[in-house]
C-alpha cells in the first residue's frame, strides 16, 4: 500500500481494529495529513539545533514516516513485534533512517525524559494511558500530538465513564463534541501541569469517530499558573438554549432563569491558535482536500470561544422552521458579531452573539424568505 508517496507494509482489511496483525486505518488520513503539516510548522517553532521524534505507537510506520523530512532523530515505536517488523520493511523501502523499538509507549517515553521536541500518541482508544509519561518525554520546548477514539465517553453517552477517566460531568447535547474535545483539553493541561510543564492548545478538532489534540508544552510554572484561567465549566439552559462557558457553574439561565445543566471541569478557553492554523494551511497541498477543509473552518472559529449553535436545533427550540444557514449567518453579521461556520457540525454555527440577537436573526431572515 501507499500513502502519499510513502510506501506501507499492512494487510488490507474493511474494518482494521486492535486484533489486527499490524494496524493500519486508511480513513484515518485526514489526521495524518494534518499532524504532517503542523509538526512541520511545530519544527520551525521549536528552539533547537536537533529535532527529535517519536511515534510511540507506530502501527505500520507510516505516521512515522511522514515525520522523517523534519527530524533529525526519529524514534518509531511498537509493543507488537509484527508491526516492528512492517516498520523495518518501510523504513527500507522508503529510504527512512529512524531508531526502531519494540517496547510499551510507557516505558520507551519514561526512558527518555525530557527528550523529544515532537511526540506523537495515536492509540486505540483513550489516551489518558499515555499522559503521565509524554509528559516525562516531552522537552521544555516540545509539542505534542494527541488521539483518542473514545468520544463517546466525553460526548455523554457514558457518564460514569467519563467522571472516572476524566474527572468531567459530560453533557449529551447538540455541541457534544466540543465539549468532548474540552475535556480531552483540559485533561491533557491537567497532566503536564503535575509536571510542571505547560500544555496550550494549538490545533484541535473533532473529526468522524476521533478527536485531536496538537498542543505546544513549555516548562513553566508562571504559565502553566496563568492558564489555570482557561479551566472551568460550561453551563447551558435546556429550556431556552442559552449557553455559557466560565470559571465557576451557574444555577440558573441569565435569560430565562430556568435551571441549567453543567459540564466540566473543562477547557473553556481557545481550543485552536489562528497564528498556528494559519501556517498549517500553508504547508497543506491543495489535492489534501478534506484535510485542509477541516483546517480552514477551524482556522474560521478559532476566534469565538462561546459554544456553536445548531440551526436546526434552534429552530426547533422556537417551534419554527429552520432557514437556510447562510442567509441566518450573513444576518447575524450585519448586526455587528462575529460569526463563522463550526467543523463540529454541517447545521452549526459559532458566534458570541447574545442568543435573543441570534433567534431575532432568524426570525427576520424567515420573513424575508416569506416575503
């Protein structure tokens, strides 16, 4: 098989999963594509002569690979002896020189502290398993990659779940992703902060089953102090819809004064940095379509911390019909907010607009149309 050029050695399955002789998931390129582009752009960020990388879990090498062209030691990872030996196959095959182990994540991380500019973590589930020792790992200037494939834990669906493995209440609503991706957040900061170590988001995103998580980690007490700001709780009104996202829990809606539900603790402040994004989408070729889309409408909200609203659940809400997304976008622009598209949903949008505006704009956009 190959992946961009890259030659990989795997057997070809519908439906690859941990039972695999060595794993290998092509609807999971998108990720690669983008992890590519921003440890590139990480890799100019970082201060130091030598970049040095690791996969820890490998697979079949080819996220590895893909990282060869700005490292200078290269570490490729795996506890299973097969995909050690397709990562030594492509390795030939591809012209790679890289350091090839055969141990758990854990210890090859734990061996080498405060070595690696560039970790990647991709496993099959959680991540939480691997916190502790990438944060051993990462160098004082480093940046780190995180997937987890558990998003229906921290989207709502099990809740005891998620308060054991997270220490987060969850909240099965429209924007549940994002509040997953909160949390993934602000478990990652929780980490590295024991360690004295900073971790800051800088490109984070929900995509099909997964959510991911690239940050930059700094050695910092001070900052790892002044981003403390940036954990809290999200509130929201089941009534009316209304939703918040500060430091402390509310009781009750500031609109309507009905109850409301909380989530968190969780990261309520950027998941995404528009200096960092930004070169990313410089460094993603055109034909990478659904990476670079993805990027883009990251890029586009990445300004706008309160939650994105769902048209149609809106819509509902109201006991009306729901317009057209644009025209409703194009509204709540003119009256003076920012307001961009969310990649978390094809109905959604992310504004900061206070939601009586939002329900007036589409109130007076369903009367042009009707007009």
């Amino acid at each position: 098989m190959e992946e961009r050029g890259y030659q990989v050695f795997a057997p070809e399955e519908d439906e690859p999963d941990k039972q695999s002789d060595v794993f290998f998931n092509d609807h999971m390129i998108e990720n690669r594509d983008i992890s590519e582009a921003a440890f590139k752009v990480a890799s100019n960020i970082i201060q130091s002569d030598e970049i040095h990388t690791c996969d820890a879990l490998s697979a079949s090498g080819i996220r590895g690979f893909r990282f060869n062209e700005f490292s200078d030691h290269l570490v490729l990872n795996d506890v299973n002896p097969n995909a050690v030996e397709s990562i030594e196959k492509g390795l030939e095959a591809n012209g790679i020189e890289a350091e090839v182990t055969n141990k758990d994540a854990n210890i090859i991380l734990t061996e080498n502290r405060n070595r690696f500019h560039l970790i990647d973590v991709d496993p099959f589930g959680p991540f939480t398993t691997f916190l502790d020792s990438t944060a051993r790992a990462a160098n004082h200037d480093s940046f780190v990659g995180l997937t987890a494939t558990d998003n229906a834990v921290p989207a709502g669906s099990y809740k005891k779940t998620c308060m054991r493995r997270y220490g987060s209440t969850p909240l099965k609503e429209s924007f549940m992703h994002e509040t997953a991706l909160r949390i993934y957040i602000h478990e990652a900061f929780r980490n590295f902060a024991r360690f004295d170590k900073c971790f800051e988001p800088k490109l984070a995103f929900q995509h099909r089953h997964y959510c991911r998580v690239i940050g930059r980690v700094t050695e910092s007490k001070k900052r790892t102090n002044q981003q403390l700001e940036n954990t809290g709780f999200l509130s929201f009104c089941p009534d009316c819809r209304w939703r918040v996202l500060e430091k402390e829990k509310r009781d009750e809606c500031e609109l309507c004064g009905h109850g409301v539900a909380n989530a968190g603790p969780l990261w309520i402040g950027k998941f995404s940095d528009r200096r960092f994004t930004e070169k990313v989408l410089e460094e993603m070729p055109a034909e990478w379509e659904d990476g670079r889309e993805i990027v883009e409408r990251v890029d586009s909200e990445a300004e706008i911390i309160t939650p994105f609203y769902d048209l149609h659940e809106l819509c509902s809400n109201m006991g009306v019909s729901s317009p057209k997304r644009d025209p409703v976008i194009e509204k709540i622009h003119e009256k003076g907010y920012p307001i961009s598209r969310t990649h978390f949903s094809p109905t959604g949008f992310r504004t900061d607009a206070p939601l009586d505006d939002i329900k007036e704009a589409i109130t007076e956009v369903r009367k042009e149309r009707a007009g």
